[in-house]
C-alpha cells in the first residue's frame, strides 16, 4: 500500500510537471534568447547604458543644462542686430514713391547688476546636480545588471544540481525496486525512494521556473523587454 500511494504521488508530480514543462520550455526559450548574447560584466553594463531609458533621459538633461549655461554666456558679449524694410509713401495718393530704410544697432551690456554672472552659476549649479543623479543612475543601473548576472549563474548551478540529484534519486528507485523484488529490501525502503524521486522530480521543475525567473531579471535590467 505504501509503494501504491508513493508512486501515485511520483505520478501526480510528474504529471504537474510535464504540464508546466511547455511553460517553462517557453518562457526559457524567451529569454534565453535575449540573455544569450551576454559577455562580460562590462560588456552587459555598456549594452544596459545603452538601452535604458533612465539613462538616457538623463543624459539629455544633462546637454539641456550645458546648452542653457553656453546660452547664457553668450548674453554677455556684445550683440549686433540689422533691420530693413521697404514703404510706399507720399504726399499725395497719386504720387506715392518707394523708401527703403536700414537700421544697424549694437548692443554692449556693461552693467546688469551681477545678473548674467548669477545665472552662469545657477546653471553651472544645475549641471553639476543633474551629472550626479546619472552617475547614481548609472551605479543603479551596474548594480542592477551584476545582481541579474549572478542570479543567472546561481539558477544555472542549482539547474545542474537538481538533475544530479533526480538521476540519482532514480538510481536509488532502481536499486531499491531490485532490492524488494528478491526481497532484501522492504516496502518501506520502496516506499521511500519512491517519495525521493518525487521530491526530486518536484525540485528539477523549480529549478528550471528558477532559471527562467533569473533570465527574465536579466533582461529587465539590459532593457531587452
């Protein structure tokens, strides 16, 4: 009765599993796809800067301030403006005539009162503040990028550690069905490697929704999805 229920339930399991099994087989395939071209870290943390758009919101801040304090040094050399226009004018109607006028005008600021000055720093200030928060962005975004890539390798790891242990955990059904057969062993050691091979076959499926929960990460911190 033990080995009865023992094998129903590696049944079940195994059936839970090969249900999810076109899931996983989908959701690795995904993204697997998109993590495969992974090289070293830095090769992802460059691809990351590339792609998030964190970052490049932030560099375009970044040139905004620079532009805005080059603008505004430019107000403090001297600007030169012409102006023309052409009017028909006359004393009277019938004998309007056409008269052009041109207009050249300088302007030199001398005195504004420190304004000009107050301005290149508040922008220089402003540049200064939006460079920092890209270069946290940038940290967050590496860390982001490392914690993926070592979830990744520890998914791997516990993926070829799981088969091990269901390989095994077969064997040892193997061996102890033998056992029972020329009745050296008892249904309670069946029984019992039975379970082991459910708990196994339960730990393979984790591991591979593990592996694909990691990929997954990867991608969303390259800024693949």
């Amino acid at each position: 009765m033990i080995a009865l229920l023992a094998l129903l339930t590696l049944d079940q399991a195994l059936a839970a599993a090969r249900a999810h099994q076109p899931q996983l087989q989908a959701a690795a395939a995904q993204t697997a796809a998109a993590a495969a071209r992974t090289g070293s870290p830095d090769t992802l943390f460059d691809e990351a800067l590339r792609v998030r758009p964190e970052i490049a919101a932030l560099a375009d801040q970044v040139r905004a301030a620079e532009l805005t304090v080059a603008a505004t040094r430019g107000a403090t050399w001297p600007s030169l403006g012409v102006s023309s226009g052409v009017t028909d004018a006359g004393g009277q109607l019938p004998g309007l005539t056409w008269n052009w006028n041109a207009t050249l005008q300088l302007s030199v600021p001398i005195f504004v009162g420190g304004l000009t000055r107050a301005q290149i720093a508040e922008g220089q200030a402003n540049v200064a503040v939006v460079r920092a928060q890209l270069q946290t962005e940038r940290l967050a975004v590496r860390l982001d990028v490392e914690q993926a890539r070592l979830a990744v390798r520890a998914a791997k790891a516990t993926l070829v550690a799981s088969g091990d242990a269901l390989d095994n955990a077969r064997e040892q059904l193997h061996l102890a069905e033998g056992r029972y057969e020329t009745g050296v062993g008892s249904i309670i050691e069946l029984g019992d490697a039975q379970v082991a091979l459910t708990a196994a076959a339960q730990q393979r499926v984790q591991a591979e929704y593990g592996l694909a929960q990691a990929r997954a990460q990867l991608v969303r911190a390259l800024g693949r999805e």
